[in-house]
C-alpha cells in the first residue's frame, strides 16, 4: 500500500464536506474517485495535498502516518495535484511554468537555458511533444494540460491526483490524456482520478471509490462493476427520465443568417458564417467543447457584442446590432453561461436580482418609481414556485448555493414568457435536484410552443432535451442532426474536428 | 441570514470603528502632554457647547455632506469619482464669478449662479467619464490630477482676471456678493444657513431615487456587477455619464453654497485647505455610499472638525488630531470587508 | 528662449525626477505583485518628515535617512497588515494611508517643532552634493551628470538593481508569479503573504529615499503636505512604464523634465499658475499615448472588490 487515508472527516462550521472516508492507493494503480458536484471529491484531494487540513483523521503514506501542513509538504512526499483549473501563469514560457518553484539556478541567477534543456528532456522521457519555450499563454488547453501534468513530474511526484483533468479537453484530447495516463503507470507513477465521468472511469481506472454527501458509499473493483451501479452509488435513487412528447412544428421564431464576428484587436475570426433557425415548440441544441465560439454566438444573439456580417431575426424583428435592451423587448429572455459574471450581482439582495429587466414593466413602475409592494410579492411568489432555498429575499444572491442560484436565474427569464429563451450552460456545477428542475422548466417552456436554443458543452444534456442538434467547432456549425439521428459518437466526432461521414 | 443578526454586525463595525479612533486620539493627546479628559471636553465643547458653536458644526458640515452625496453617488455606480475637490473648487469659482457678473440681484441671480457652478462642476467630472469611455483613461487617476489643475485655474481666475483690486495685497479673492444675492441664513447671528436645508432635502432626495426608482436601481446594478446591468439592458455608457454628472453637480453646489452662505465670495484656498472635499469623500466610504448615512457621517466628520478646534483654540493639542481620528477610522472601517470576505470564504468553502 | 532649454535642464530634471522614479520604483514593484498602491503619497510624505524631524535631532544627515527609513517601512507594515492580512479594499485604504500620514505629519510638527505650517533650521545640514570623481572629469557629462544629492544616484541604481532582479533572478520571477496568480503560485508552495509584504515594505524604503530627496535634498525643511500629490504623480509614473523600471524611469523622467521647465516658465512673463499645472496636464496627457493594461486590470480587480 502507497497511501491510505484513514477516517478523514472535514467540517466547514456546521457543514460536513467529508464524513469518516477511508481510501487506499497501490503502486502502479489509477484509482478513480467519483460523485456528483459537492459530494466532497476536491475537499478530500485538497487535503492530501496540504491545501486544507483534515478536521479528523489520518494520513499514511508508505506505512508512516505524516501530516501535509501545506503543497510543500505533499510535494516533498511525492505527491502532485493537476487541478481542474490549471494553475499556470499565462505569460511564462512552457519550460518556465514546469520548473517554477524548482527552477536550475547559477546563485540567485536563473538559469532558464538549463530549464528549457531539462523540460525538453523530461517531455520526451514520457513521450510527450511539446517546446518548451512556447509562451502557455498562447497554447491550446491540451497542451496547457501537458504542462500540468509535466510539472508534477519534474517536482519528482510518485502519486499524481488529477481533478477533472477531462473538463476542458475535446473527446481527441481525452483519449490521448487516458492514454498517457497509463503510460504513466507504466512508468511506475500510480494516479487518483477524480471525474464525474463515468465512460472515462470505466476506460482507465483499476479501482473506483465513490462519494455521495462527503460520504464513501462503495469501493469497487472496476472491472467487477459497470456504470449502472456507479450511478447508483452517486446519486443514491434512480434518476428520473423526462420523455419529450412529439414535436408540434411551428413557424420559426430566431433566425439566424450568414452571422460573422472577428476578434477587433487580432483580427482573428470567431464566428464564421453562421446560420441556422429556431422554430415555435421546439428545443435546438448547440453542442461543442467550450470555447469553440459559443460564447460569441450568445453575445451576437443577445445584442452583448456586434457582429460585421449576417443578421439576427427575432419574432421577424431585424434586430442585428441592436441594443440589449430592444432585443429583450422583441421577445428574448436569456439564462446567462456564467451565472456569477453575467447572471447575478452577488452582493444584491434577491428581489434587486430577481428584478432585472422587469423593473421597467408596467405593474412594477410608474413613471419610474418603483411599486415595491408588487415586487416583493412577485419575487416571493416565484421564489416558491421555483423552489428556490433561501432564508429572505432580502438576503444577498452570494448566500445562495450554486444550484439555488440558477434556479432564481432560471425563474427570472423563463417567467418573462417570451417566445424565445436562449438557455446556455443551464446547469452547469449544480446539483443533481436542481438541474432535473431545471431541464423540467425547458421541457414546459417547449411544450407551451415557445422556442428554446440550449447551448450546453455537457454531450448528456443536449442529447436528453433537444429536437434538433447543431455541433459548433472553431467558429463554425460543423454538422446537425435530429433527434431520433443524433449520438454521443457522431457528436464527438465533430466536436474534435472530424467528418461528418 | 437573519436580519436582525445583519443589523446588529452593520452596527457594531463603526462603532468599534469610533472608539479606536478615539483610543488613537487619546495616544496623540497624551503624547503631546496634555489631560485627555480636558482635551476631549474641550473638543465636545468645540462642536456642540452651545448654540453657536452647534450652528456652527452644522454649517461646517453642509459641504461636506454634498460634497459626499455627490462622492456617494458615483461610488454607487461603481466609478471612483475622486475629483469631488476640483469639483467643488469649479463650482464655487463659477458661482462667485456669476453672481458679480449678472446685471440684476435677488433670487434669480442666486439661482441663476448656483446652477451654473453646479453644471461648470458637473461637467467637469463628466469629462473625466469622457475620458475613461473613450479613452480608457484611468477615473481614479484623471479626476485626482484634475482636482490640482482645477485648483490652480481657479487660483489663476481669483488672482488675475476677477480679482477683487479693491483690497489691496492679501489673499486673492472675488468680489463680494451682493446683499440680495446671498444665502440667508437660518438663525440670525448665527452661520448656519439655507445651505443645510437644501442639503438635507438632497439627501432624502438621493436615498429615495437609489431605493425607490428605475434609474436608482440600473446606477445600484451598474456599481454591483457592470456584465450583469448590461446582460440585463441597462445602458452603461448612459447610466456612467449622467452618474457622473449628477456627481460632480453635487460637489459643485457644495461650492455655490458656501460662496453665497458662508464666505460671500471665492477666496484663494477657502474651499480646499479645510478638505471639505476629502472629509465628504471620507464621509461616503465610512457610511457605504448610503445617501442617508453619509450624511449622518458627515455631520460627525465636521464635529471632529469643529471640535478639534475648539481643542486648538484651549489646549495645546494641534488639530490635526481629527484628520487622524478620521484615518483611523477609515482604515477601521475599511477592514470591514475582510470580514465579510471571511465569511464568504467559508460559505465557498463547501 | 535660449534660457529655458539649455543643458543644465537635464541636472535639474535629474533632481527633480528622483523623488518620483523611488516612490514609481516602489509602485512598481508592488503593482508587479499584485498589490495596487495608493499610499505612495502618504509613505513619501513620512519619510520626508522622519527626515527632517531626525535630522534635528541628530544632526546627522546619514542617520536621518536611516531612521526615516526604519519609520517609513514600519508604516508600510501597517498598509501591508490592512492590505494582506485583513483583505481591506487597496484604494480605500490607500487614500486612508495618505490622510493618515497628513495627519501625522502635521500633529507632530505641531508638537515636536511646536511650528504650523512648515519647519526650519538654519543649522541643519541637507544631503551634501556628490561631484563623482571619474564622471565629474568628462566634458560636457559632467556637468550633466555631477553634482546631485546621493539619493539621485542611489535612484539610478535602483533602477538597474530592480531591472536586474525581474530579468535575470529566480526570486523576480517568483514576484512576477505572484502578481499574475496568486493561487497558482499558492498552490505550488510560494509564500504569497510574505512576497507581497516584502514588495509593499521595499516600496516603504524606497518612498521614505523619495521623500527625503524632497525634504533633504531639494530644499532643507518640512511643511505640511509638502508631497503635493507627487506620490500621485509616481503612480502615474509606474503606471506609464506598464511597472518596468526603465520605463518608470522613461515616465519620471518626463515628469522631471516638466517640472524643471515649468520652474523656468516661472521667471517668464507666464501665470505662476499655469506653470504649476504643467506636470499635471502633462500626465494627463500621457496617459493618452500609454496604457499599462496589466495594471488597468490589476486596477480593475481592486475596485471591483470595493463594489
């Protein structure tokens, strides 16, 4: 046994992150960790990496019970975190990134020469292609996450945790960085996995712990088990399947055509020739990795960024370049990719976020002064209708957990009873309960004969909910399939790139 | 969160803000050898002893009060306006000009004088928003270094052009304001004048458009999050300009009415050595931006002010003793919110 | 006009810059970690005040330095505490910094020197002027070059020490990496706190050589505020030379170069007035032309925190 984690319990004040978990990692194995959103995966790795301290419990490593005061510690005993937002620092060069904090020196001087030559080495021993004085900056992800991963090597780690290593990267890239993963094993590292991804588990992994509520609930073999009883064990209950009842058509609600949009500065291109249309009763869905223009295309539609060629049509309104605020009024309401940049302002209180856009509305203002008593009734009202957990709506939107949020984000826009809803991202990082509530209101929203463009990087939700899928990769609609057409194969396929064949 | 439990933290932080201020005061006297207890006394007595020296505060406390609305207001918005002094000094430099200037006197003139220094001022600060829109020049740094060119132009007005040349040598200074034109005053032989009257109004003015109306609530989401006021359509590039130019208005009347309440005329370094326009400025972080608040604050702030003195005038502590109380109480104040951030952390912390 | 630009210009834009490229340096190097400092202004104020305040004392100009150092960084501690340790707002308690320093300043002149206004000795010694043997020998440099107070030298070395550091050093890069991520160079085992307390300290040392250049070097005395929104005019300074040191000193140097003209226009038939707002308009106008946009965003990320 390599490493053991004896009873560790993690209490946050009255919150219990991790309850009594036991875990064991072997030489040479891939130890894959899972659970939903907050089932207390990170907090547990945090700790064995010396960014948190256990409340209770012990950790031995190689037979000695030791204490991780900080990622010094842990780096010391050979331990290595990639995590799942790469710590990396943009305008340093690749060589200078994996060496930092160990870096070759004459003296004080640093000897980037001897950095480059040792990274460039160091790449090559595990197979790995990178040049060591490319700016990370200016690197793609897979390679940014190359350079995470080379760093725990270079710092000599033994045991490699990596926390959502698959996030960011295009189903290409997964497959390469599983590869690499074993390789690695091979090559006598032994690595703790942590996903929610169940394919990728079942693809790699020796051993698989599953965690639901900061609580062990199994530890399995995996190729004694299969993604069904995995599932089983994270969410606790079966999950509900919500059937899309046949699709009425109607006639087109957006339209979008010829839409192009080049970065002002670089003059680089972010949406290339854009078209496509969303029609009343239906639910479209905009499938890709992130950052493949989906967000320049809810900024084109939403009137947040201009575009130089194309138009926009809402309702049959030409709304190209117009304001926020005249695209909202012709019948757009929008749940935001990010909802702590776009969504809320944190520190308001839930009525002054639940208002916006509706403030102008005649039964909440009268010549510009606001009727606070219909506010505070309306937002108590939606507030209850959509299950959102708070003690007051008085109370500032940062009190509220992720999934809470969304679910008033969510009350907010599809309560405006628009003919059109752009959902992007509705559920990303919440729990379990709020996005079946969520994905729910998209379904009634549909079946009242609105139109609803998701835009989602998670493959499972754009296969549950849409009619119709449309694949986006680099700035461009790379396929479209209907519903009964559509697969996580062949959406993967041109999500990497690939042919449509 | 319970409401209650809110409250009483919102209350406890400047509380505990005042009485480090006033231990760090007490370090001072003593050093400089004097009773503490007397110095204090003295201090009280300077700003709150009688009738006079009350009137007195409360006429001090009229600039900063605007002066810190107007500071208040852009804080809201997000923007930090630090140019409420330049400001100010633009606005009362117009006023006085104006008022000698207009062939007529009387309430036309005044209203007439005192509009004009308010807009002078608001554009000012609206043209430093001008400059950050279209230029991304940094508000922070513009409207600090326009507070001196500000300054010195209306140095320059009072010492060249509109110089009063009936008195010779001295101070420069404008004319003096017509009988007719000024500010009458609220308690005859006293300072106090109408100055405070049309300060308080102001204030429940600007408490009651934040809280209460649309353009308060698009100024509050601007200053909270600008991507989710413009996600939401509010017009940034407005809200930001008339934000700004409500704000430098307000340091401007600030100005106007201590030309035609107080002084009657624009003398070189009045307005700015007693830093009417920081102590606002101070006032408006202290109280968070809140209209109300700021101006309970502010009327503090010209206690300390007054008080100290009265403290200069009877003991040999220096008054300088507020500005570091003020400090004091600021850098108090200002780690409130670390708290805050310590609590959020822990809640992110699951 | 041949009176108002002539070679000697560039000796009095030397003298005048100094003050501006330390308390820009010290800008600098905490911009470069993270840390946005408005208190330059109130950190210069107090060493220019230590300074003399010690140098009445001890009338010995070398120790008045060095114990206006000692005051200035021990200031900056307390900046640092508000800024680091209790997460206070950067610009708020910044400008709580430069009132606090004001009123320091102004109390103790008041009960020390029992003076308002400003203080004066005639006995006490300013910071002698340094004829450098081998530079002072060259034609025409030399009287470029010679003749300053030492701290106008020292400032030229800073220059090329902080140069050197962020370039060539092991421990500038990891300056550097704190001031872009600072939980990613958390992560891997930096010691964020102690760098930022170490670049805000540093930039304490350099305020108080800044403002005893003003109160020792310049002239010989202290009057209340005497840094007239020059810590202002060094953030700028930092600012425009996107916090390298060659460029704070490009930035202070033109700065320096105004200042020394605008004390020339004043021998000219123009309004003092005018004059005086030069340096003013003249950064304003520079901020036209340059844009750091690390620190815009660094800016950027300091106020939004006020929100």
């Amino acid at each position: 046994m390599l490493l053991e984690l004896k009873g560790i319990t993690k209490k946050y004040g009255d919150f219990t992150a991790n309850d009594h978990i036991d875990f064991s990692l072997n030489k040479q194995e891939i130890h894959a960790i899972v659970g939903e959103n907050g089932a207390g995966k990170t907090t547990l790795m945090r700790m064995l990496y010396g960014m948190e301290k256990p409340t209770s419990g012990e950790i031995v490593i190689a037979g000695k019970s030791k204490t991780i005061d900080n990622p010094n510690d842990a780096i010391a005993l050979g331990i290595g975190m990639v995590h799942q937002h790469f710590m990396l620092f943009p305008p340093f060069t690749i060589a200078e990134n994996v060496v930092f904090h160990h870096e070759p020196r004459k003296s004080w001087r640093y000897d980037r020469k001897k950095a480059a030559e040792e990274v460039s080495q160091l790449a090559k021993k595990f197979g790995m292609n990178i040049d060591p004085l490319q700016i990370v900056g200016d690197a793609p992800v897979g390679i940014q996450q190359r350079v995470e991963i080379l760093k725990v090597l270079y710092q000599g780690a033994d045991v490699i945790i990596l926390d959502e290593p698959t996030a960011v990267l295009t189903p290409l890239e997964v497959k390469d960085l599983l590869a690499s993963l074993r390789e690695l094993v091979k090559m006598g590292k032994s690595i703790i996995l942590i996903t929610h991804k169940l394919n990728e588990v079942m693809a790699v992994s020796d051993r698989v712990t599953v965690l639901r509520d900061g609580k062990v609930t199994g530890t399995l073999e995996t190729r004694e088990t299969n993604p069904e009883e995995l599932s089983r064990l994270m969410v606790g209950r079966e999950l509900k399947n919500n059937p899309l009842p046949e699709k009425v058509k109607g006639k087109e609600v957006l339209s979008i055509k010829n839409v192009s949009m080049t970065d002002k500065d670089s003059g680089k291109s972010l949406l290339e020739n854009i078209s496509f249309q969303v029609q009343q009763g239906e639910i479209v869905g905009i499938a890709g990795v992130s950052g493949n223009g989906q967000s320049e295309l809810i900024q084109a539609i939403t009137g947040l960024a201009s575009v130089q060629n194309g138009s926009v049509t809402l309702n049959g309104t030409e709304l190209t370049n117009q304001s926020v605020k005249q695209i909202r009024e012709a019948g757009l309401a929008h749940i935001p990719e990010d909802r702590y940049l776009w969504g809320a302002a944190k520190e308001a209180s839930l009525v002054d976020n639940m208002m916006m856009t509706d403030y102008v509305k005649q039964e909440f203002q009268k010549s510009g002064v606001l009727k606070l008593k219909n506010i505070r009734k309306y937002v108590t009202d939606s507030i209850k209708k959509f299950n959102v957990k708070t003690t007051s709506i008085d109370t500032s939107a940062q009190f509220l957990s992720g999934g809470n949020l969304q679910k008033l984000i969510a009350a907010r826009e599809i309560q405006k009873n628009t003919p059109f809803l752009l959902a992007a991202e509705p559920t990303r990082g919440v729990d379990i309960g709020a996005m079946e509530f969520i994905h729910e209101q998209l379904i009634e929203k549909r079946n009242n004969g609105d139109a609803v463009l998701l835009i989602s990087s998670e493959l499972s939700e754009i296969l549950a909910l849409s009619d119709r899928v449309l694949v986006m990769y680099e700035g461009k609609i790379a396929g479209e399939f209907e519903r009964n057409e559509a697969s996580e194969e062949k959406l993967s396929i041109l999500m990497a790139g690939g042919r449509n064949e | 969160m319970n409401k209650l439990k809110t409250n009483a933290t919102l209350f406890i932080q400047p509380i505990l803000a005042v009485i480090v201020g006033l231990l760090v005061g007490t370090i001072a006297i003593m050093l400089s050898g004097e009773s503490v207890a007397v110095t204090y006394q003295e201090m009280w007595k300077g700003a709150f002893g009688n009738l006079y020296f009350l009137t007195n505060t409360l006429e001090r406390a009229i600039p900063i009060i605007l002066a810190g609305l107007g500071v208040a207001f852009a804080f809201r918005a997000g923007f930090f306006n630090l140019g409420a002094e330049g400001q100010l000094v633009m606005g009362a430099v117009t006023t006085a000009i104006i008022t000698v200037s207009l062939p007529f006197q009387g309430l036309l003139n005044m209203i007439i004088s005192i509009v004009a220094g308010m807009l002078i001022a608001g554009l000012y600060s609206f043209f430093a928003g001008w400059m950050e829109q279209r230029f991304q020049i940094n508000l922070l740094i513009s409207t600090l270094l326009l507070n001196y060119i500000a300054v010195l132009f209306a140095g320059y007005l009072v010492s060249e052009p509109f110089r009063d040349t009936s008195s010779a040598g001295g101070v420069p200074q404008t004319v003096m304001v017509d009988q007719a034109s000024r500010l009458p005053k609220l308690i005859t032989g006293m300072n106090l004048h109408y100055g405070f009257v049309i300060a308080i109004i102001l204030a429940i003015v600007i408490a009651f458009i934040m809280k209460r109306t649309t353009f308060g609530y698009e100024v509050k989401m601007l200053g909270q999050n600008v991507f989710f006021a413009q996600y939401g359509g509010i017009n940034r590039k407005k809200t930001m300009f008339i934000s700004l130019l409500i704000s430098g208005m307000l340091a401007g009347l600030a100005g106007s009415v201590e030309v035609l309440g107080m002084h009657y005329r624009f003398i070189e370094g009045a307005l700015s050595n007693p830093q009417f326009a920081w102590t606002g400025l101070m006032a408006a972080l202290l109280a968070n931006s809140n209209p109300v608040g700021t101006t309970i604050v502010a009327i503090f702030l010209a206690a300390l002010d007054t008080g100290s003195l009265g403290v200069e005038r009877n003991t040999d502590v220096p008054n300088s003793i507020s500005g570091i109380i003020q400090a004091v109480l600021i850098l108090f104040i200002s780690a409130k919110f670390s708290f805050e951030f310590l609590k959020q952390r822990k809640k992110e912390g699951k | 006009m041949e009176s108002l630009f002539d070679l000697s210009l560039i000796n009095s834009t030397l003298r005048m810059m100094a003050p501006l490229l330390l308390a820009g340096l010290g800008g600098a190097i905490c911009s470069r970690v993270g840390v946005f400092n408005v208190g330059l202004d109130g950190l210069m104020l107090m060493g220019a005040f230590l300074g003399i305040a010690a140098n009445a004392y001890t009338n010995n100009v070398w120790l008045a330095i060095l114990i206006a150092i000692i005051g200035t960084t021990i200031f900056s501690a307390l900046y640092g505490y508000m800024m680091i340790d209790l997460q206070a707002n950067m610009i708020v308690t910044g400008i709580a910094m430069n009132f606090l320093s004001i009123g320091m300043t102004t109390f103790a002149l008041r009960t020390i020197f029992d003076v308002q206004g400003a203080y004066y000795n005639n006995e006490m010694q300013g910071l002698p002027v340094w004829e450098i043997p081998v530079i002072d020998s060259i034609p025409l440099v030399g009287n470029l070059l010679s003749g300053q107070s030492p701290i106008v030298y020292l400032g030229i070395v800073c220059t090329i020490l902080m140069y050197i550091f962020f370039k060539k050093s092991v421990a500038g890069s990891h300056f550097d990496a704190v001031g872009i991520n600072p939980t990613a160079a958390k992560s891997q085992g930096i010691k964020v706190r102690r760098i930022q307390y170490l670049a805000v300290l540093i930039s304490g040392i350099l305020c108080a050589l800044a403002g005893a250049q003003l109160s020792l070097g310049q002239v010989t005395m202290f009057s209340e505020n005497m840094t007239a929104g020059r810590g202002f005019i060094a953030l700028v300074a930092t600012m425009l030379g996107q916090s390298n040191p060659i460029g704070v000193f490009l930035s202070s140097g033109l700065f320096g170069f105004t200042e020394a003209i605008s004390i020339r226009l004043q021998g000219l038939n123009v309004p003092t007035n005018f004059t005086l707002m030069l340096p003013y308009v003249i950064t304003i106008l520079a901020m036209f032309i340059f844009k750091d946009k690390n620190q815009l965003s660094a800016l950027k990320n300091s106020a939004g925190s006020s929100r």
